[in-house]
C-alpha cells in the first residue's frame, strides 16, 4: 500500500511568492494533519481535519497560512505571501481515526526554504 | 499549544550502553504515543500506551505509562547504532480529542 505522499520533496522559493503543498493521505484514513517542524519549535501541529472538515486550526501561524481538504484524498497547505521564517519541514499525516489503533502515519515531507 | 516536556533533550551513548527519555506533562493524559524519526525522516509510530501505569516492550525497547498518567518513559537495553534518532512522545489532553501533540523530543546518539 501507498504511505502518504508528499509534494514536492524540496521548494526553494523567494520571499513574497506563494507556495503550496500538497498531500495525499492513505486511502480509507478520515484524519490528517499537517505539521511544521523546525529545530527552535519542533514538531508543531497547524491544522487537522476529520472527514474533510477543518477541526482545529489554532496552530495555524497566521493569515499568510491557508489549508484546504476538497475531498478525502487530497490537500493542501498555502503560504501567500512567504516570509524566510516559514523556512521548515513541513509533515503531512493521515490516520484511521476512530478506531482503537489512532496512530499518525506521516509523509516524508516537504523541505521549505524561503530566500 | 499543549507540549508535554521530554528530558534530556539530547543524549550521547556508547553502543551498548542503556538509554532511557522521560515525558512529563502537567495534566493528565488520555493517552500516549512514541514515535521515531531517524536523521532526514519522518516520524515513524512505535507504540501506544493508555493505561495506568502500563508497561510495554517491544524488543530492547520498554515503555511505561505513569500511574497518575501525567509521564512516561522508553528505555532502550544495549543501545546499537541503528537505534540512533530523535525518540518523540505525543499526547491527547482530553479523552475523544483527536489533535495530537508532540513533545520537544530526545536526539539520541550512538558512538560505535
């Protein structure tokens, strides 16, 4: 089975220009995460949807960030405009749950640099 | 947002030698998962504990969940070098709340 695929692997971009990265879960999981890890903060939890609804999105950093889940096998996280301190890993990652095994399982990542 | 506190935040051990990391949170605990993510990886799941003062091994590897469940540990018998990585635990605060979070984690080195 197909794990959770990230896109791109690496973006370089420049600041000010608009990015967006995508996911797509394992099929049949109902959650997803999107996570930001940086070595000051670590592993940050933005946003998590449960059968394509937005349910916490309080770690979201501000306004520039955007997420959207249209359907359960796609999403997207959007950064407009991108600042050099949105540089991080940013993890996608899908879960079964509501079932007694509510494990993440996380994608590879994409690696963010903003010049 | 929530983040339950891991020590130390970094450990150097010689292969072969035991190595232990300890959650702590200031509230209870729902629940409690341990993962794994090796240099240049992604967070693997490793296991998940929910009982009061329960104890689990998988291998060299032992996991404990507090008695009033606000810690946990994992304690590795005779580290090797394929141990090497950053151990996370990751909490649920409340019972049906399915936003997990993760602790600040333990980089853990092997010196062969």
């Amino acid at each position: 089975d197909a794990g959770v695929i990230q896109s791109p692997r690496h973006e370089v971009t420049e600041m000010g220009q608009e990015v967006t990265l995508r996911c797509k879960p394992i099929s049949g999981h109902n959650s997803l995460f999107w996570y930001r890890q940086t070595m000051m903060r670590g592993l940050e939890l933005l946003i998590y949807f449960n059968n394509n609804v937005p349910i916490d999105d309080s770690g979201m950093p501000e306004d520039r960030f955007s997420a959207k889940m249209p359907n359960a096998s796609f999403s997207t996280l959007k950064i407009q405009p991108s600042e050099p301190r949105d540089s991080a890993v940013y993890f996608c990652a899908s879960s079964p749950q509501g079932t007694t095994n509510e494990k993440l399982f996380f994608g590879s990542g994409t690696q963010l640099s903003v010049l | 947002g929530q983040q339950v506190m891991q020590i130390p935040q970094y450990q150097h051990v010689q292969e072969g030698e035991d190595f232990t990391t300890y959650c702590n949170s200031s509230t209870t605990l729902s629940n409690i998962q341990w993962y794994k993510q090796r240099p240049g990886g992604h967070p693997v799941f490793l296991i998940q504990l929910v009982k009061s003062g329960e104890v689990k091994k998988q291998k060299r590897l032992t996991f404990q969940f507090g008695e009033a469940k606000k810690n946990s540990s994992l304690h590795i018998t005779a580290t090797q070098t394929t141990d090497v990585g950053t151990y996370f635990c990751a909490d649920k605060h409340q019972t049906g709340a399915n936003n997990l979070f993760f602790g600040t984690g333990t980089r853990l080195t092997v010196i062969p």
